[in-house]
C-alpha cells in the first residue's frame, strides 16, 4: 500500500521531505568498477573496449574499428515494421518542431557609456548519444536525443548503444538513422562512455554526452564531466498528479502506473483535494495492477516509493509539489492554468484531464529527457540550448574605454592584480 499523507496536518513538510530523501538506488556501490574500467579505456582504448564488449555483450569486435559484421545498422534498421516507422517518423517531426522553435537569438547592443556589447550562439562540435540496447526498444530516446542536437547544427554525432549476442532493436536502428546519428558504435556500459570521453581507437572524443542508462552509465557519465559535458546524471522515473473531484479516478491510476512501470524504484504521488477521490484512485492502482504485464515491477514500485497527499486547497498542494519538484506533474483539474503559475518546480507540466504524460513521452514534441530527484529545483530539460554555448561579446571604443578605466583600475588594485590595471592604463594614460 502506498503511504499516506495530510498536508493539513502540523509536521506534514517535514515528514514529506523525510519520505522524498528515502533511498530509490539500486544500492550497489558501482564507483570502483567504473573508474576502473574507465581508467583500462584511457590507457588501452579500443582493445579494452572490445574486450569488455566481448565479456559483457558477448559480441567480438575488431578494436580497430569497433564494429562488427554481426550488426549493421542500416540492415536493422530495414527490418523495422511500417506502421512503427510511421509512428517514429511522426513523432521525429513533431520533436524537430517543437526544437527548432527553441532557438535563441544573438544580439548586439550599445550602452549609454558607449560600449558594444552582446552575445552569440554557436553549436558544439560533436555529441555522444548513449542508447540503451539489446532487446530493450526505446526509438524515443534515440528521437529525444539526436534530433535536438541536429536542429542545433551539431556536425557529428555519435550513437552508442550495446548489442548483447548481436541483437539491436529495429526500432532504434530506424529512429538513429531518421534523427541523423552520423557515426554509431554498437558499444555500451561505463566503456562506452569513456570512449566517448578520451577517445578510444576509432572513437575521436566527444564535448558533451547525453542520454539515459543504467547505474554504471550514470556512474561513467558522472566520472567523465568536466573533460566533457554531460546532460543529467538521471535517477528513477517519477510523476506528481494534482487532482481534484473532476477527475477520473481510472485515468489517474493509469498515469500514476505509467512511471511506476519504469522500475521498482520509480515514484508516483497523489495530490488529491478530495479524499474520496484518493480512495478512488488508489483501488483503481489496485485493480489495474492485477492485469499489467509489467505489474510486479510496478506494484513494487508504488508499494515502496508511491504516496497519496490530501491537501486542503490548491496552494497548499502546490507548496507541496514544489518541495517535491517532480520529474512530470500532471494537473488533472478543473482549472489548471489557473493552478500553473504556483507550480515553480517541475521537468515538465501537463495540464489538463486529456493530456497523460505518456504523451510526452513519445509525441507532443517537448523532450522527455527530465531532471529526477528533485533536481527540478536547479534545472531544465533537455533542449536545443544543451547543444549550443551562449559567447558574449563586447567592443569599447576610447570613449567606452574612458568611461569604463577607473572603476577597472580601482578593482584591479583592490585584487592586487597589477598587470591587470597596467592594460587598461596604458591605453588611458593614467599612470602605471
């Protein structure tokens, strides 16, 4: 049973807090390993990627070349059906759109003492895109991923994605070749990434790597940032549902089981201003478990780590879902773009009783790559200026120059910097 809470009672944010610092991970202690498979890649690239994609995906790669005959992903790519073709394009188009219309402008601007100044958007040279593989089918990552970077003009773009005993998901293949993956690797795990991040036999390095994987990707990734970017080190799925009696109980236990099916250690919580409705909700969780494929994963999930919140208004519910700031909240209420402007912290909202976020997911267009455990407190989703760097520009003529040198030579000998006040002073005269 999932746990219950009263935000109308005294102690409830210290107890909701005590419940959202409760371990979700896996609690495997992953950092050994990973640094050191990472440190074998630094030192023997391509021959200890191949020999760690033979040990764990059992596929023989040439460490020349990293490939192997066994997987050709236009060949793969061939064997996707028509009908998920359609659904991969469709949702390739609606993403690409939704991106493109994210582009920042520069721009240039003269102040009142005279200096230019301004900034310039320009596209990283090169991004590695990791990719679950195998049996596991997630065309959608693939489409979330590349597409924006390619909308950003990034020129090379490298997909990885391992391929146990040769198998690759047609789908994925289909979606790397749609969203415009220029190079691809059938590699993966914390070697993958640290191929990407130093460079390993045919594998030139990368400046930023994006895209989800498990503990030991996460781990990698983590390890890596600072020689390169990366985009989140992301945690277990989760979704926030605010609903008040309008709302059908069914579809809310729907969604709530959409994240729970993710992992047992997913999270799904209720805000609910109607007990009754809560109730509701939670024998619907109840029932549809009983005839969910991936039931046992999911009532693990919500048994562990789901929760039902009364609230007794809805600003006391949105206090609430800012202190948890969800990966997806959903506002499954009468008014919800009256309740928008208090939810503060949140990956993405969907609003409204027609708008599940699966739908996000796969196809409105907005990216699904999201902050978790609660990093929607500090940051955004993935977007086109993830793949952008902002320059700034600034242009003083001796006019600006004039009006700008004293306050500049005072900081500079206040930080005991002299050379710092001798290259604007030489240029002023004022000594130095």
């Amino acid at each position: 049973m999932a746990r219950h809470l009263d935000a109308s009672q005294p102690g409830f944010e210290e107890a909701l807090r005590h419940f959202l610092d409760e371990d979700r991970g896996q609690g495997e202690d992953v950092a050994g390993i990973v640094s050191a498979i990472i440190a074998d890649v630094r030192q023997r690239g391509g021959a200890a990627v191949a020999d760690y994609t033979a040990k764990f995906d059992r596929l023989q790669l040439d460490p020349s070349t990293l490939q192997s005959d066994n997987v050709d992903l236009d060949l793969i790519a061939a064997q996707c059906p028509q009908d998920l073709r359609d659904a991969i394009d469709f949702a390739h188009d609606r993403i690409a759109a939704y991106h493109s219309a994210q582009r920042p402008a520069d721009h240039r601007f003269t102040d009142d003492a005279g200096v230019e100044l301004g900034w310039r958007w320009t596209a990283l040279d090169s991004v590695g895109v990791y990719v679950p593989g195998g049996r596991a089918s997630y065309p959608s990552s693939v489409l979330m991923n590349i597409v924006p970077a390619r909308i950003a003009g990034v020129e090379r773009i490298v997909m990885v994605a391992p391929a146990p005993d040769g198998e690759l998901a047609p789908a994925v293949a289909y979606a790397a070749r749609k969203a415009g993956a220029t190079e691809f690797f059938p590699i993966g795990g914390a070697q993958a990434v640290a191929a990407l991040a130093y460079g390993a036999g045919p594998v030139v390095a990368v400046d930023k790597i994006v895209g989800p994987g498990n503990a030991f990707v996460a781990e990698a990734k983590r390890q890596v940032f600072g020689r390169v970017g990366i985009d989140t080190i992301a945690g277990p799925s989760e979704i926030l549902v605010i609903a008040d009696n309008t709302a059908n109980p069914d579809w809310v236990a729907a969604d709530l089981l959409s994240q729970a099916e993710h992992d047992p250690s997913s999270q799904s919580i209720l805000i609910t201003l109607d007990a009754a409705l809560g109730k509701a909700v939670e024998k619907a969780v109840d029932n549809q478990l009983n005839s969910l494929a991936t039931g046992a994963r999911a009532r693990e999930s919500w048994t562990a780590h789901g929760a039902i919140i009364t609230a007794p208004d809805l600003a006391t519910a949105a206090r609430a879902a800012n202190i948890i700031a969800a990966e997806h909240v959903e506002l499954c209420i009468a008014d919800p773009d009256g309740m928008l402007p208090m939810i503060k912290h949140a990956g993405a909202v969907f609003l409204g009783h027609h708008t599940p976020e699966a739908l996000g997911d796969y196809v409105t267009g907005s990216n699904h790559v999201l902050p978790t455990s609660r990093a929607a407190r500090f940051s955004s989703g993935l977007g086109l200026y993830d793949f952008l760097k902002r320059m700034s520009i600034q242009r003083a003529g001796p006019k600006g120059l004039a009006a700008l040198a004293p306050a500049a030579l005072r900081l500079a000998e206040a930080e005991r910097l002299p050379a710092h006040g001798r290259s604007v002073s030489i240029r002023t005269n004022q000594g130095g």
